[in-house]
C-alpha cells in the first residue's frame, strides 16, 4: 500500500509492506526518512530529524514528531518541532490525501 498526504507545503509518502511502515516526510520541502515509527489506536506517529543553521553557529539538530489520524473523512496532522534548546507548540492542519 502506497499513500502520499499533502499538507500545505509537507508531503508525506507511506508505504506498507510486510507490517513494516516506511517513508517520508518533507519539512520545508526536503523529504525525510520516517523514523520510530508507531501504529497504535488508530493513529500512526513518527520522527523526522533536519539541521538548522544560524549565522556563524554550528548546525543543531531538529526533530520533527508527527501524529497522522482520521476524523470523520478528514486526516489530521499535527507536528511539534523540537530543536537542541527549545520546543516549539504543535501546528495542527488537515491534509488531502493523493
């Protein structure tokens, strides 16, 4: 099974083969590899992980976790980025599936 969601400008492509879940997820448009992914109560939960750069600083890294779910005939995502010293509120949005 092979299903991609589009949410503003995030994608995310699943596949699933076997039980296993593998895939990607783009965050700020760059497509990245579905990490600790879970299935459990209806809704599938994964890690992304990116860099960012500031001025003349070394790069710190970022984790992305999303929470993919279906309400009603709608998915729902939400993402809550976590950096090196910080962790921001989680965006909620509803995406459309391709």
């Amino acid at each position: 099974t092979n299903n991609h969601v589009v949410a503003g400008a995030s994608k995310i492509q699943v596949t699933l083969a076997d039980g296993r879940i593998d895939g990607t997820a783009s965050f700020l448009g760059v497509p990245r590899m579905l990490e600790a992914v879970e299935w459990s109560g209806g809704r599938l939960r994964f890690l992304t992980r990116s860099e960012s750069v500031s001025g003349n600083e070394a790069p710190r890294e970022m984790g992305q976790l999303y929470e993919v779910w279906r309400e009603g005939e709608t998915l729902r995502v939400r993402v809550q980025i976590r950096r090196s010293h910080s962790v921001d509120p989680p965006l909620e949005f509803v995406a459309q599936r391709q």
